[in-house]
C-alpha cells in the first residue's frame, strides 16, 4: 500500500434509528477519509453521533445507507 492511499475511508455515511415519527438520524452524509499513520479526532457535541459513526466504523453497526472502505476493500458489515 503506498503512503498516500486511504486506509479507511466512508461516502454518503448515514445511520437512521426507528420508523416514521419515532425516526431518528443519528448521523447523516458523512464522508472522510484516513491516511495510514493519521492522527484523527472526532469531536462534536453529546448526541452529535460521534459514538455512531465509531460503531459503523468498527464493524458494529451497519449503516443505513453509505459505504465504508477499508484498504481500498468495501466492507461487508452484516450486523
């Protein structure tokens, strides 16, 4: 892997929680990418969806729509 290529990266990340007037969008559109040996924070305010996007990252949530790569390979994440 080259130093300039993306370790992990997300396109058009969004995770909806609940159906119809109890629908809640804890993270919607996010896009981003890390380079190897980055150093990367994710701040924001409480119920901002920071924790959500972490979980989507690590394989723990799936999300509602978007993708997430990692080393150039789509993640099949099937929680």
């Amino acid at each position: 892997m080259k130093a300039d290529t993306d370790i992990l990266s997300g396109k058009g990340l969004t995770k909806v929680f609940g159906f119809g007037a109890q629908r809640t969008v804890a993270v919607d559109q996010v896009d981003f990418s890390f380079k190897k040996a980055e150093i990367v924070s994710i701040v924001g305010e409480s119920g901002s969806g920071k924790t959500t996007l972490a979980k989507m990252l690590l394989g723990l949530l799936k999300p509602s729509e978007g993708e997430i790569y990692f080393e150039g390979k789509l993640r099949d994440i099937r929680t």
